[in-house]
DNA sequence: GGTATTTTATGCGAGACAGTATAAAAAACA
DNA sequence: TGTTTTTTATACTGTCTCGCATAAAATACC
C-alpha cells in the first residue's frame, strides 16, 4: 500500500491505465449486467485493457467482481458518510440519504441500473459464498448506521422516547432497497419521490410545517 | 387452450413429460440462478426434457425464461389471493402476508431464493424490456394490492381517516423487497420476523394486545 | 548502445454454449 | 402389417468464452 511513492520510477514498460479507473469502469460493467452476463471482452472494453493485462492487475473474472464489488461499497461509502455525519434532524437526514441513493440508483451511462448490493450481488449471492458475505456485510452495516442515527434522534427527543431504533432502521433499510428495485426497472422520478415522502413521514411522523423541500 | 379435451387420443409418439411440471422445473432453475447463469442444459436436466423437446415446447431460453416468470407470477397471485380476500383485521391481513412471502422466499430444495421478480427478474430487467415490462406490472399490482386493502381498513376505521393508502402500500411493498433480498442473502428466519413485527406496528400503528400471533 | 524488466498486443486452444439436423422410437390409423 | 404422425435421442455446427502462451514494445539500469 505504501511502497508505491509516486515520484518512484518502475522498470519496465510503463501501464497504459489507471488501475483506479479501470476497476471503476468494471464496477459500472457489473453493476449494470451482473456478473455472469458480463464477458471478458466487455471488461476488456470497458477498461481499455486487454485481457492479459486484466488478469495481471486483477486477477480472474471472480476476483474482478470481487474488486469491483468492494469499490463500489467503497464510493457509496465515501458518499453517505457526510451525509450521515452532519448534524441536523433526522428527518432532514433522512430525506436527504434517501435522495442521494435515489440519484445514485437511476444514475447511469445507459439508463438507470440500482444498486449494486441490493439488485446484481444479491442475485449471485445464491451462487457464491464469498460475495453473499459481502452483501450480508453491506445490509448489516445499512442497518447499524440507521439504527445509529434514529437512536441519536431519540435521544434528542425528535422522537418518541420509546421509540425502537432497530425496527425504525429495518424499516428505512427497506426503503432503500425498494428504491434500489424501483430504479432498476426504471420507475420515473417523481415516483421514487412520492416513496421517499411516504417512508420519511411514516419513520419520523407527518411532518407539520407542510412538507418542507430542501433546496 | 379448449383444444384439448383430455380423452383425445394424440396420434404420434406420446409425452415423457408434463408441460406444466416441466416449466415448474424450468421456473426453479431460472429464479435460483437466473437467465445469463442457467444454461440449456440445467433446464434440461431439471425438466428431464432433451433440449429439442424444450425447443418444441417452450421456444428458445428467451422465451422459457418469459414463460417461466409467467408462471412464477400466477403461481404468488394462486398463493396470495386467498389470503388477501380473507375478511379480518388489516393487522392481521399484513401479518399473513408477509409472513407467507417471507415462507416462499426462504423455501426451496437448494436453500432460499428470495422472489423471482425481486431480485432475479428485476436485475435481467436492465438488458431486457419485455422482462422489464413484466416485473414493472408485478410490482404496480403489488402497489395496488395493497393500497385497496387500507383504502378498506380506513374505511372501516381500523386506520386514521387521514391516512395515505397510496403511502402505505408503498412501505408495504418496500417491506416485500425487503424479505425478499434478505432471504436472498440466507437471513435467518426470526430476522425476517422481526423486520415483519417492524413493519406492521409501523403500518398499522403498535399492537394494544401485546402482539398476539396467529397458529 | 546493450541488457534486464515490465507491460502491451496478438492470438491460440480447450471447453461451454445455443440452437438444429437427423434418425430412432412409439403411438394412432388403415 | 404397413403408413403416418409425433416425440425422443444423439450428435453436430458455429460461435462464444475464459484463461494463457508467445512475441513485440517501452522503459530503467549499466
């Protein structure tokens, strides 16, 4: 990880692609067909590399997936986490995670494609041991971080005090993943809107000052 | 479809299958492994049919799979339509619901499969609009399935007069997806259940009786 | 400039796959 | 018994797919 100082000369034959943006480029590959739909020569175009240059930087078809899967984990991370840790009420907070992962699932160079846990790793789960872990990992921790978040809400009385976190956070966990499946079938904009407003005043009460919009 | 009155004595050389068994067969093929990872050769071990019989039955792999999701979709609505018709508390009602979804989704001879439409037919959907199409119609109708049975139980009082059955339906559903991914990835059964006790106290507000179970 | 090293480019080979051709089998009909 | 009809059984074809072998290209080191 840290061996490689940028300014360090290699020997050879210098790479022709960046390997963060080639496994990017993956990532888009199986997020929109899936693993076994997805050929070599699709990869290969998608990153502009040719096959044994793949098998060097990556591995084989199932360690990409594996690479791709994690990087992907790894952006939405980088994306909600912000969103996660600023401050302000709850029903804000979720409003805008809900709106960020409605925006994520439909973007897409070719239409909308969902989201990758939920809709493409979820069906190969059945299959492959390693990637159900993984998927177990990302729901389990969707789960905790909303169960988090409801329980600092309560604390600061935005909610009931005998409120239950847990079951709020399932609750909003389906959310996300109904927004997933209705992206992925291409459910127009305003619907997966109507389904936010409904999740957010069915988690955190009818909001009284009549629906206020960010932005 | 009248054709065939069952006395008719066929002239040639007659069936070493049942259409409908077979397409059961194929039906459990597709929504284990889905349409890139199934080949011909898996529907013709599971139907027991050599594969120009499935030609001549069925048409080729496209037009099995279509056939297939067909019958997945007719054998939920034979499996859910009694219970939705069933008279009883919409608590209960829900209950049952997603208490026999969570049943199918977990069930099957190689460990769960979660839903055919949620998570196989959804991710296929991308590539393909005629899938597409037909997951899109399951899942209006599981939308409006549910919006009916509320617009009833506000009728009858059970719901506040001001609530959204359109909103309703929405979690609703969103709780479907939900069992349906989670069973995908082999979460365990009480999991499912308490995610289902999560939905239907927030659907239908917390249980006076301390949540008294049906069976 | 020559050598070692790393990567790219081309393409090969074994196997999988979808769809079909051909022939054998099993029934009704005459 | 022989013919017709329908289905099964076998095997073939062309294509795709994965993974790798081999050679050329591009760099650092000496």
């Amino acid at each position: 990880m840290v061996q490689k100082s940028p300014e360090t000369k290699r020997r050879g034959r210098p790479r022709s692609y960046e390997p963060d943006i080639a496994l990017a480029r993956a990532m888009e590959t199986f997020w929109k067909s899936g693993y076994a739909a997805t050929t070599l020569d699709d990869l290969s175009a998608a990153t502009g590399m040719n096959r044994p240059s793949l098998y060097a930087a990556f591995g084989d078809k199932q360690d990409i997936y594996v690479k791709a899967y994690r990087k992907y984990r790894a952006r939405v991370r980088d994306e909600f986490e912000p969103i996660i840790e600023e401050s302000g009420p709850v029903r804000l907070v979720l409003r805008r995670i809900f709106e960020a992962a409605s925006e994520l699932y439909l973007s897409g160079p070719d239409g909308p494609r969902g989201c990758f846990s939920v809709v493409t790793a979820a069906s190969e789960a059945v299959a492959d041991p390693q990637i159900r872990k993984l998927v177990v990992e990302a729901i389990a921790a969707l789960d905790e971080t909303f169960a988090a978040l409801f329980t600092k809400a309560i604390a600061r009385g935005e909610l009931a005090p005998d409120s239950n976190p847990l079951a709020l956070a399932k609750v909003a966990t389906a959310t996300i993943h109904t927004l997933a499946i209705r992206a992925r079938i291409h459910a127009p904009r305003d619907e997966l809107q109507a389904l936010i407003d409904a999740a957010v005043s069915m988690l955190c009460g009818p909001a009284d000052p009549p629906a206020r919009r960010h932005r």
